[in-house]
C-alpha cells in the first residue's frame, strides 16, 4: 500500500517530558500550526519521553479537533529501555511476534487512533527471526491497524533479510551533509531500487551542534546560500536533502512552530547544482574525486 507522506515529517522526540515537555494545549496548537504549514506527517517511536510522549501527543490530537484522515501517524518498536515503567534489568531489542504486535497495539492506544500509518522496528538486532517479524507485520496489517511497514537505522542486508519475508516501505536513517555516507555506500542506491523510501533523522546534521573545521567550512558557505536564496541556512541543509534523487523526506526534530514554517521553504528551494556539491565540497574538506 503506498502511503503519501508529508514532504518534511515532524519528529516529535523533543515535544515530550524529556524534551520541551509541552503541556496538551501547546502540543494540539503545534500540531494545527504543523497542518497550516503543510506537514501532516508526525514520527514518533514508544519509548520517546521515557515511553509517555505518544499518550501526550495523543490527548492533544484528540483536543485539536483534527479528523484522522488529515494526519499521518508513524512510530517504531523494539527498543527495550530503562525505565521505571518496564521490568529488563538492561537495555535490548525484542522482535518478538508477540512483542511487535503489543507494542503496536500500545502506541494505537496512546497515540488514541485505530491504525498507524507505518510501523517501524526502531533498530536491528543480531536476534532478528525474519519470518516471526513478517508473521507480525502482516497480522497487524490484516487486522488494520498498521498500513505499511518499515524499519530503522538498518543496513542494505538487514533491509534484504526482512524483505525476503515481508514488504519494506521505508527505513529511516541518519542523512545530512554532515553525514552523507549513505550516498556514498549504496544505502540510497539499495532503497531506490527496491521501492524502499528514505526518511532522514538528523537532517540538520552536527552544523549547529559542533565547532569543528568541518562545521566551520559549511556555515561560510552557507552564510553565502543565505544572502542568495533569502532562507535560512537550515532551510538550504534541508534543500540540499530534498535535492537528492532519491526522494528523501527529513525528518525535522523541531518543536518551534516559526522554524517549522521557515523549513517548509526548502519544499520550494532548489539549490543550483553547483552549490549543491558546494555543500558537498565543504562539508568533505576537498574536491570531488
């Protein structure tokens, strides 16, 4: 089943109690502000806010009046944590059949929706059982309550294996122009293809976060995009994304309403191709081979 995303997806890792800790009515008018702007996708993952962000979102999407149908609603599984909240004595990944299909079943009760839009198992593990995870997957798609799924920070191979049993819609990886290896290693190559769609947490990348030779090259250039396009210079890392072929959604971690309507700007940038591999150039140091 296709599934049309938005062309940037708000991740809302930071929205919970380990993050910005927004109350239900800031939560349900950034959801409104995100649909105003034309993001209608929203990431989440169970264990985010030590596994209480989804019930918030949840609670606030259903005070924001908002109709199902106008959202998109992905979230991941598998990831054991710490937690108060859970009785593992360490941190592991459990791909159960019987776990991924409470974990689902969990986040439609949090999320207060009938159905995810997209699963994803949230990282791979060394224990995978390819066939128990499709049993999982297919279950829950008979049954409604998730449409597609997908997986997380997953190699070409560990893609394979689980493609061998069941279908792949996406995989979420981390991509920017500071971490654009999986241009270079065939990732992108592998998922365009196999009809595998990218999604790209951390698509800012590590150039507001780090002081480094890297991270200095880049925001000179970008000082210079940002006089040339009139954005910005998040929104021309986002363009710089959005310019690859392989149709990348990025994944923005943002939770402040004017920068998410400010980065929604790169839908209509097009970098020229030159300051594309400026960016490029840069952010590697030297020329192009």
């Amino acid at each position: 089943m296709e599934i049309n995303l938005s062309p940037i997806i708000s991740g809302v890792m930071n929205w919970g109690n380990l993050g910005k800790n927004l109350n239900t009515a800031e939560m349900a008018s950034l959801i409104n502000s995100c649909l105003v702007y034309g993001i209608t996708t929203f990431d989440h993952a169970d264990i985010y806010g030590d596994y209480s962000t989804e019930e918030a979102f949840g609670k606030a999407f259903k005070e924001s009046g908002i109709h199902r149908d106008h959202i998109q609603l992905i979230s991941k599984c598998g990831i054991q944590h710490l937690s108060e909240k859970r009785t593992n004595k360490i941190k592991h990944y459990d791909y159960s059949k019987e776990y991924i299909i409470a974990s689902a079943e969990g986040s439609l009760k949090n999320l207060q929706t009938d159905h995810l839009d997209v699963l994803l198992l949230h990282r791979p593990s060394p224990l995978m059982q390819p066939d128990e995870i499709a049993e999982a997957a297919e279950k829950l798609k008979s049954e409604g309550k998730i449409k597609t799924f997908g997986v997380s920070n997953f190699t070409n191979s560990q893609t394979e294996l689980i493609r061998s049993r069941t279908e792949v819609f996406c995989n979420q990886i981390e991509f920017s122009a500071t971490c654009y290896e999986p241009m270079l290693d065939g990732t992108l190559d592998y998922m365009t293809l196999n009809n595998v769609k990218p999604l790209a947490w951390s698509p800012i990348g590590c150039v507001f976060k780090q002081d480094t030779k890297q991270t200095q090259r880049l925001k000179n250039i970008l000082m210079e995009m940002v006089v040339k396009y009139e954005v910005t210079a998040d929104v021309i890392l986002l363009a710089w994304i959005l310019r690859h072929p392989s149709g990348i959604i990025p994944v923005t971690g943002s939770s402040n309403p004017d920068r998410l309507k400010s980065q929604m700007k790169a839908v209509g940038t097009e970098l020229e191709l030159e300051d594309w591999f400026a960016i490029w150039t840069e952010s590697m140091g030297n020329k192009v081979p």
